[in-house]
C-alpha cells in the first residue's frame, strides 16, 4: 500500500473508527492508524489530496503585527469627525480595554486624506498610495473579530486560532492537509523584518501536530535554514564522501533489518537533507531577479528594501511550491503618535505589497496565490494618550487578494465609529475556514485526533465567508 | 453498542446526534443517568484480580502476553541476543548506551540471573532517574518559563525537575508521589520537597501581562484541571469544560467540580529548603551583617526614602482605584481578586529597584549613594548566601472562593455553584475535606490526593502501569496512556493490564519494581526481529510478537552522542544549563545564557532549560514535546531538518572528534583497529568484513580528498587526540568516519 493512500482524507475520516477496533483489519486501516500514531508510517509530508478543487496553491499573508488602524486605512469613518473630541456615546458602553480605562477617552477622527479607486471605487487612505491601485483585486473584509486583547494572544490567536499558545497555526494545519509540494524546500515559512515577532515560534508551531509540521523561520543572512551550509572545515565533497559513506552503512544494516521502512524513511532523509542544500540557496538567491522587478517591490529605497525584499522572496518560494508564506511586518503598536508610527509602517509595506500584487499577476501566479493584508486586531475610535490608538479586536479589517477571491469589494461593516463589527460579522476561525477551503481543504474535515478530540484548525467554529469567493 | 456507534461518533457531523443519544442527562441536581455503555466502561470498573492463564511459563507477564499470542496462532519471538540486550536495557533505564566493558562483563556472565543483575545496577546508578525524570517532565508539561510574550524565566523551576530525579532514584512509593505532588504543602508543610512537588500544578503557562486578570486565572484553573485529570486519571476531563463529556461519563459539572479542588490555590515561589538548623545558622550570620551594616544602610535608606515613596505612590496611582484599594490593604484582607491584583501590578513594578532609583538623585547625593554602595560591598564577606527557595503553590487560608460551573469555560459567565467532587459515576457526592490543622489552607487538595491513591480508584494504578508499559516498549497496554476514555484505545491485554496493576500497589507502589517485573520477562527480552508470518496476522504488533524497534528520543541520541565522544559531563542537579544555539539561531526572549566552559554546556539533556517559548532546537526538532499541555505520547518522525542538524551542526562535528579521539587514543595509527574501536564504542560490537573493507575504502578516497584540501589551505577537523606522527588528513578521515557512525541509523535506531 502506498504512502501517499496511508493518508489520505478518506483514510484519515475513518481513523478514529479504525484505530478501535483490535483486530482483522485492511491495509488502509493499518496504515491509517500508523500515521495517526506516528510510529510506522512515516512520510509524514508526502503531498496529499486536498477536499476539493482548489483555488489557490499557496498562501502569502503579509501579517502586519502589533494592530493597523483599520479607521485610518482601509474602513473610512466620516462619523468621528462629528464626535471629534467627544467621549463615545452612552450607547457604545465602555469596553474593557488593553490599557485600562481609554474607553473613557474622546473620539479622534482620523487625518488621513481619503480618496476611491479602481472602478470598484473602494475608499483607500492616503496612507497607502501603491496598493490602491490594486484595490479591484482586493475584497476588504470590515468586520472582522477577534478575542484577545493583548498581542501575544491576538497574535497567536490570528495563526492558531487560539490565544493561548500550543494550538498547531494555520500553516501547519495546511502542511498536515496537503503535504509538501516540494520536498526541497520547507513548506512553511516564516520571513521576520528587524522587529521581535510577539510569542516568536509559538506562532508558527505544529502545536500537537507532529513537528515535522511546523513552520521554519528563515534567517536573514547567508543560509536560510539552520544547519543547511556544510561546514567550511568539511567542504562539498569531503562532504559526498561522508554521506555516501553512511548510505552505504545504512544499507549494509538495512539488510539485516529488511521490513523496517522507518530505516529507509531516515536513509531517504538525508537524501533530502543534501538535495536542500542545493536548492534552498537557490530559492533565496535575488541575484536571479532583475533590476526591475526588485525595483518593483521597493528593494532600491531604503524603508521599504527590507519587506520588499521579503516580498520578493516570498514570490519565489511560492513559485518553488512553498505552500504557505508569512511576511511579518512592523511595529503597529501605535498606543501613541499614531501618526508617526502608521506613517512608518504603511511606508514600509506599501510599495512591497503593491509590488508584490503586479509582480504576481504580471507572471499569471496571483490567481493560484492567496495574498492577505492584517494584523491581529486593529485600533480604537477613542484616542491613547491624546495622539494614539488603542487594540481593538472588536471590530477590524483584514483583506485578501488572489487565488478564489472575488476583488472590488468591502465585506461587512463595523458601527458608525469603527469600534465594533456590525454587519456579517466575521470571526478569526471564519477567516481560517475560508483560507483552507480556497487550498481546498473543508475544515471541519481537516481533523487531527488529539486527546480524544477531533480537533481542527477552527476549535469549535469557523464558517466561510462565501462573499469573498470568487 | 459502544464498539459500533461510539467510533463514528467522534466525526463531528454527529455530534448533535450524540448530545441527544449518549449522554448523560444534563448537569442538573439529582442522580444523573449514565447510560449503560458508559456505565460498564472497562476503566471505570474495580481492578480485578485475573485468573492466571494456564501456561507453563514462570513468568505471569509472558503467560498474559503468549495466552494472547497463542490464541492467534502467532509464536512469541527468540530471545534477543545479549549485546541488543544490554543496548536495550541501557537506553531504556538510562537513556544512554552501555560502555564497551558493561557490555562484555555481561556477555561473559554465565550466571542465570545475568540479565536480573544488569536491570538492577541500571536500576541502582543515578542515570536512571535523569532518564525517567525525562517522561514525567512530558507529562507535567515542565518548562522553566511563562510562556506568552515575554516568557519570563521562572529560576527555581528546575528544582522540582530534581525533586523528581530524585524520587524516582530514591523508589519513592507512587501513591506518595502523587500526594506529594497534588498537596505535598497541605499535607507535609515542613518537608521542603514535598513543598517543590507541588511545582506540579505550578507548570502552567502564564500571561504576566494579562488585561483581565480574572481570565488569567480561570486559564490557570483550567490547564490545572486538565491536567490533573489528564495526568493521574488518564481522562480526558478537558473536553467537558463547555459541557458534558461527549462520549465519557464526565459531566461538566464533573470538571469544576475536580477544579474546585484548587480554586483556592496561590503561587508560592518562595518556598523556604533550609533544615531548621540551617535557617538558625543563616540567620544568626544575617544578623552578624546586618549588625555592621547598620549604620551604612540607614544613611543609604535616608537617601533613598522619599524616592521610594514616591516612586512607590507615583506607580500606584497610576493604576485604577480598584487596584489602588489592593495595594493599600494588608496582605490578609486582600479578597482573591485583590490578591491577583497586587501580585500582578507588584510584579510589574518591581523594577523600580533602589540602584536606578539612585540615578535619580541630586548629584552630591547620588555620589554620596554610590561611596555608601562601595563600603557596604566590604561587608559582602559576612553576607549569607542568598535563600535557596523553590517554587510550587499553597493557599492563602481555609476558606475558598465559590466554584462555579461555566458557561462554555467563560470565567464571566457563571452557572451554578459547585463543591470539590469526584467523578459522580464513581462517587456522586461532594468531597469530604477539612481546613489543614495549620489554618492555612482548605484541606480539599488532602482530600483528592487521598482519592487518587484511594485503594477503590480503578484508575490510577491501571493508568501508572499502563504508563510504565507504554515507556518500556514505546506502546502502551492502552496505547492511549492519557485517555482511557471510550474513544481511546481498549487494552489489547486488559487481564495483564489489571494484574500489573494491582502487583504495582502490591509492591507498595514501588515503581521500580514494575521495572524489575517488566524487563525480566521473556516478553520485554525477546528480539525484535522481523516474521512476515506474525506480521500477516498482527502487522501492528499489538500482540508482542516481538520487541517493537524504534528510533532514539532527541533527549537520548544527543546524550549518547556526548557519551560515546567522551565528552559527556554527569554532573547532577542543580539550575539548568544553556548550550550553544546553532549558528544564526534567533536568541529567545528572555535570554539564553550559554556558559563559557564546554564541559558545562555537555551536560544531559534533562538538565538543559526549558524555555516554553523556544525549545533547545536538536531536541524540538526530534519531536520533544511542545510545553503548553501535558504530553503522554511523543511523535517520532524523521525529517530532514533532522538529518541537517546531525550532519551538520557544530555540535555533532565536535563530537565527532571526541569520538575519534578516542578511537585513536585506543587504537593509534593501526586502521583496522580503529575501525573495530569506533564499531565498539558506537555499536558495542564487531564489524564484520564487508563493514571493515568499506571503512577501509573510505579512508583511502577520503585522505585523498582531505589532502587536496589541506593543500589548498583550506581548514580541517581534527580529533580531539592526536597520536604523534600521524598525518593531519588521516586523522581528519577518521573524524568523518566517527561523524557518519553518529549519523548512522544503526546509531540512533534502538532495537
């Protein structure tokens, strides 16, 4: 029986019942079992097929970490220049917030200059020039929630659909979905600018997955990944001769031990492991892009090489069959002088996202890549220390361009000051539901039998939201 | 009707279907009715003592196991011979590989008790505590930080890792390892290990920034209750915190009742561990330095005092009034929520130390701080060492806040009362506690640990066994050793599960009895050879027609790896140790603190710091287990990230040239003996011919490749030995040679 039936969804429905029984049981079953265990089987990414025809192949999510403001970006609020310096109404009652009390601050417009785009003619501020021009791409969702107050939850909450840590991220439940679409290169990755990333490997780890599923943060400099380089004091082919060296070790024990796959699984490994090697380099390698295309994506100005250069690398990697990219971006946290901070920010990762669209669709990948645009939660009506904003998880946008989505459009709506979501409101878990189905996976199929629960990416909810699809 | 509805039952779709079929009648007063599937569960029932089956076999384990194996068709296998014996035995109880003459002293024993003899030396050394701490530390998920943001280091976390080496080295009785652990402080208030055993429930993950603190320790509660119930019970008590128990007969109201057990519960990170003589000596010598420090450190106080006072009043009054009524009230008349108020606002406001306060002051008085600051450094002589303390919890006084069953486990939206209780299945009633003597605490915690350990409780000891079982032969009698529930696994030998049960309380819960028993049988020594026969009839070997083979533990390849190099530093306990990350490794939040010395880094592995946040990367990437819930059973994968860090990490190329050191330490320029003393002490056996002819071959294009580099100037690894006269390029062959043998499947693969 092969590996790649051992997993399969059927197979891996029907587990549970399986794995109970004690005796005269399939092949299927066995294999099944085996992979659930995580003590026979073992590929454990061999690719695997998705629920559904899928629509888009990989996922691109530039996380915009600490919290844009949504009311100074992409959900214009005209009200609060009417209650400009007021507290909220009665009516909105006092949320508890992260910093206590702010809830009891006055109203503060936003200065942004506000202007529609595109023929979809989506309001866009002034903030973000570039991506505006793609807004006909892009399906603005303005009711999202979440439940965390705090950055670390919110942010974990955003990857891993909890806000305490130990849950596997959206990234390792795709890996556990759908294998590796390219055994060379990891299938996760995570791309980090100068700012630490809030919970930092929490965010993308297996959880209870087995680790194989976890995502791997590229370095910045020279190799990628951990361990890829061979050591200078070895060299590449005193190197070949060491590894050959084993395989042939590794036979020679094999053929006393005939039946033990798991033997050959760990011979294939290092296979693995030297072909990395070459290709990961490979993958990173910007020397390979033009002049114009790194202009594209802002590499040749100073605020925006870093996530430009990002961006780009999350191209390539995508390209190469990397499943599921994150780009962290920022520093959001405008508690104060949002001005300065936003200003900052939306700088930084304007022209690399723009560039990034037009890249992608210039080469026809945007309609197989699921491009998104968040943070963990977005900002307060009521001002922070007169010239700032607070978290707001009640009620922000995120938006999402690409594979199966329908652009030109705003989803959903939050009250007249931006505090809460008000029409079709949509969860963390629903933004996770849709995420898989567009790579063809159904999440309440997408199961993995921990503790005795079938757990799934989206806990105990997640519905789609269908007016995104295209 | 169980075995065919309940396995369906766990596809979500029929989960409705479920809450109207299989449960019990809702959380409500009165008796509730468990249906009979549940009722007649086979974890739920007395532990019973089995009918032995009729078989010519001395050992009872072997007669359990061939009963079943017999009634199969299948034969048990040969005995495995003595080397993968001893290899076995060593990774199993030690984690680590026999040396060279542990391995030929037991080949050479001709005595019929050879076997017996070896468990018990393994049984006896210290090792063996460092490796089976190792699996409970997975179980009470042990991390040495908070996790979340900032992932504090919690300092004397490590103390209840030794507390738990040392108690499994000293046989501590498991039902009073369980006591210790669950109220050691209520019920052994002046044994300071009994105090650390309580660190066990004090290995939660913890939000020291939490906005709402009520959450923060409703969270608490709940990882506590989980745990507890996951833990000791092997039930999975965590999916009915938003309601009954979809398949098990745990009602939710069952789970606040286990967590009313602990709602009173407090950290207590300053546990006292001098002896009463100790605490004197102490201090009388405080005494002795506070005397000729007086009149230094109330000029420093002078200075310093309005600065303290208002820095003091300046961060209280900015917090709300509520937390401002918490700071003002003395420790005793703090309501619950007043006291996780304080100790929240406290934390973060210990910063304010008095050495940057000094900063603050006028200048002629912060030169005058700093003359002060210098003499009182000459009086560091007389100044005691600072208090050893651990950490673990307590409670603050006898009367506990109300439990409330809760609405989808929300902590603001409570539903009716509850008092402290078991499993109402097995005991319906409210538990019967009483206040410790001492007034400090409610007593409930008494009661439950007495519970667990009760001789009536059909789980703990079945549970325990299982347990053991499942650590000795990567499979468990239940190979789902946490959940004993009705969608975890049936006991493929539930008589044997039984009867090892009750030998374990027979024993007087001697754990390492049960190893005795265990790895004396035929069943734990038998090979573990391959029989496509018995494979046809039991491919999952479920049956135990063989010793199922199976990859190292991360813990244990990079252990031996240290060990077979020569390199591996045994020294015991003590705070935990920070190696070397791997070149271009992110630093963690909250540091990591690499000591200078080599030897210091090579210590175990169970001594290297737990950082929740960021596990060491060699063993997170051999599947140790991530900290934020108790894990009782380790994936095993292998991956490429595996084979990367084993090929090409700093750390295994050093020791790999421990390992050639040796070889050539041993063996000298002789190549033929370096290739039998690296199989020796990589493999504790010979190589055959086609083995030593490859090597051989080996060494000769790989000198010739290493020259032309050594030509070339480029550098070389060289053994940690070098025998004089030999050629830079031969000893370099031989450091690949050792590096490939630590890389080799056989090397890592136990059998």
């Amino acid at each position: 029986m092969s590996q790649r039936a051992s997993v399969s969804m059927a197979a891996r429905s029907r587990r549970a019942f399986l794995s109970q029984a004690s005796g005269g049981l399939g092949a299927l079953a066995l294999a099944a079992v085996q992979a659930q265990h995580g003590h026979a089987a073992r590929d454990p990414l061999a690719p695997r097929d998705p629920h559904h025809a899928p629509r888009a192949k990989s996922v691109i999510w530039c996380f915009m970490e600490g919290g844009p403001s949504h009311m100074d970006t992409f959900d214009p609020k005209p009200a609060l220049e009417k209650y400009a310096g007021q507290p909220m109404p009665e009516s909105y009652g006092r949320p508890l917030t992260a910093m206590p009390g702010t809830a009891h601050n006055t109203l503060m417009p936003s200065q942004r200059k506000w202007a529609q785009h595109g023929e979809s003619g989506l309001w866009v501020s002034d903030w973000y020039p570039h991506v505006a021009e793609h807004v006909d791409d892009l399906a603005v969702i303005r009711s999202c929630t979440a439940d965390g107050l705090n950055h670390v939850g919110s942010v974990c909450q955003m990857n891993t659909g909890s806000i305490l840590a130990g849950r596997p991220s959206m990234g390792a439940w795709v890996t556990y979905g759908l294998g590796s679409a390219n055994r060379n290169l990891p299938t996760y990755v995570i791309l980090n600018d100068e700012v630490r990333i809030n919970g930092a490997s929490k965010n993308w780890s297996a959880g209870f997955l087995p680790a194989a599923y976890q995502g791997t943060l590229f370095k910045q400099e020279g190799a990628p990944i951990l361990n890829l380089e061979t050591p200078d004091a070895i060299g590449g082919r005193q190197q070949r001769g060491k590894l050959d060296l084993l395989a042939a070790l590794n036979r020679h024990h094999k053929q006393k031990h005939p039946h033990e796959s798991e033997l050959d699984a760990r011979l294939q490994s290092y296979e693995l492991a030297f072909r990395m090697q070459a290709h990961a380099p490979e993958a990173v390698d910007l020397a390979q892009e033009s002049e114009a295309t790194k202009e594209l994506y802002g590499m040749g100005e100073e605020h925006t090489a870093m996530y430009g250069r990002n961006l780009l690398l999350a191209r390539r990697l995508v390209e190469r069959g990397v499943r599921f990219v994150q780009a962290y971006c920022g520093g959001w946290d405008a508690h104060r002088k949002i001005e300065e901070n936003h200003t900052k920010w939306c700088g930084v990762s304007d022209k690399p996202i723009a560039g990034l669209l037009a890249d992608l669709k210039s080469r026809g990948m945007l309609d197989e890549t699921l491009v998104i645009w968040g943070g963990e939660f977005g900002r307060t009506p009521f001002n922070e220390e007169g010239d700032g904003r607070d978290h707001n998880p009640w009620g922000f946008t995120i938006w999402m361009a690409g594979g199966g989505v329908k652009g030109g459009q705003a989803i959903g709506t939050t009250d007249e000051l931006g505090l809460r979501a008000e029409e079709s409101p949509y969860h963390v878990h629903d933004i996770h539901a849709t995420i898989l189905h567009l790579l063809g996976l159904d999440h309440l199929s997408l199961t993995y039998l921990h503790n005795g629960r079938s757990e799934r990416a989206t806990v105990n909810g997640g519905k789609l939201i269908e007016q995104a699809l295209a | 009707m169980s075995r065919k509805i309940g396995p369906i039952l766990c596809c979500v779709a029929a989960l409705a279907f479920v809450a109207t079929v299989s449960g019990a009648t809702a959380s409500i007063a009165g008796e509730p009715d468990f249906p009979e599937h549940q009722r007649s569960h086979w974890a739920f029932q007395p532990v019973a003592e089995p009918d032995m089956p009729a078989s010519s076999t001395a050992h009872p384990i072997d007669a359990f196991v061939l009963a079943r194996l017999r009634g199969e068709g299948i034969r048990p296998a040969a005995r495995a011979d003595r080397t993968t014996l001893i290899r076995r035995a060593t990774f199993d109880l030690h984690g680590l590989p026999p040396t060279p003459a542990e391995v030929q002293a037991f080949v050479e024993d001709a005595s019929p008790d050879a076997f017996a003899k070896v468990v018990d030396r393994l049984l006896a050394s210290p090792r063996y505590g460092e490796r089976w701490a190792r699996h409970w530390l997975d179980l009470a998920r042990y991390a040495e930080s908070e996790g979340f943001k900032s992932d504090e280091t919690r300092p004397n976390a490590w103390r209840y890792r030794d507390y738990v080496i040392e108690s499994l080295n000293s046989d501590k009785p498991y039902d009073r390892f369980v006591q210790e652990q669950i109220a050691g402080d209520e019920l052994w208030p002046n044994d300071p290990q009994a105090r650390i055993a309580t660190g066990f429930n004090r290995h939660y993950a913890d939000e020291s920034n939490a906005a709402i603190l009520m959450q923060r320790r409703q969270e608490v509660l709940l990882d506590i209750t989980d745990t507890v119930g996951s833990v000791f019970l092997g039930l999975t008590y965590s999916c009915a915190k938003c309601h009954d128990h979809k398949f098990d007969p745990i009602l939710q109201s069952d789970y606040y009742r286990l967590q009313a057990f602990f709602t009173n519960v407090a950290t207590d990170d300053e546990i006292h561990l001098l002896t009463e003589r100790q605490r004197a000596e102490r201090e009388l010598q405080q005494s002795k330095w506070e005397e000729a420090t007086a009149e230094i450190r109330s000029q420093m106080d002078a200075l310093l005092e309005a600065k303290r006072a208002d820095a003091f009043e300046t961060q209280v009054n900015r917090r709300s009034p509520e937390t401002r009524d918490a700071f003002r009230k003395n420790a005793g008349n703090r309501s619950m929520y007043e006291r996780l108020l304080f100790q929240q606002h406290m934390w973060q406001m210990r910063y304010h130390n008095d050495a940057k306060l000094a900063n603050s002051l006028p200048d002629a008085d912060k030169q005058r701080y700093r003359e002060l600051e210098a003499e009182l450094a000459e009086f560091d002589h007389l100044k005691p060492a600072p208090l050893p303390v651990g950490m673990g919890i307590r409670e603050l006084g006898p009367e506990a806040p109300a439990t409330h069953v809760l609405s989808f486990a929300n902590y603001a939206a409570p539903l009716e009362e509850v008092e402290p209780g078991y499993l109402t299945l097995l005991d319906p009633g409210p538990a019967a506690y009483a206040p410790a003597l001492d007034g400090r605490s409610s007593g409930r915690r008494t009661a439950l640990a007495g519970w667990l350990t009760g001789a009536d409780n059909p789980l703990t000891a079945r549970v325990m066994a299982n347990r053991l079982w499942h650590y000795h032969f990567g499979q468990g009698i239940v190979r789902t050793p946490s959940d004993f529930g009705l969608m975890g696994e049936r006991p493929t030998h539930p008589e044997l599960l039984d009867w090892l049960a009750l030998e374990f309380r027979r024993s007087g819960w001697s754990i390492k009895q049960m190893h005795r028993l265990i790895m004396n049988s035929q069943t734990y020594q038998q090979s573990s050879e391959f029989r496509q026969a018995a494979s046809d009839e039991d491919p999952l070997n479920r049956l135990l027609w063989r010793f199922p083979p199976q990859r190292l533990e991360g813990e244990v390849i990079r252990d031996s790896m240290l060990a077979v190099a020569g390199r591996l530093n045994h020294r015991v306990g003590g705070p935990s140790v920070f190696p070397e990350l791997p070149m271009g490794a992110s630093q963690p939040r909250g540091g990591w603190d690499v000591p200078e010395s080599q030897h210091a880094q090579d210590r175990r592995s169970v001594y290297v710091f737990v950082r929740r946040n960021s596990r060491y990367p060699m063993l997170e990437s051999f599947d140790m287990p991530d900290t934020h819930e108790s894990c009782a059973r380790r994936s095993l994968t292998t991956t490429a990230p595996q084979a990367l860090a084993l090929l090409n990490s700093e750390h295994t190329l050093g020791w790999a040239q421990g390992l050639a050191g040796r070889i050539l330490d041993a063996a000298g320029a002789d190549r033929d003996r370096q290739i039998r003393e690296g199989f020796r002490l990589a493999y504790s056996r010979q190589p055959d011919g086609w083995e030593k002819d490859t090597v051989l071959t080996f060494f000769e294009t790989q000198r010739g490749i290493i020259a032309e580099r050594a030509a070339a100037g480029e550098p070389l690894l060289l053994p940690d030995v070098l025998p004089a006269g030999m050629s830079q390029q031969e000893a370099a062959a031989v450091v690949d040679f050792a590096h490939m043998l630590l890389n080799s499947n056989e090397f890592v693969f136990g059998n």
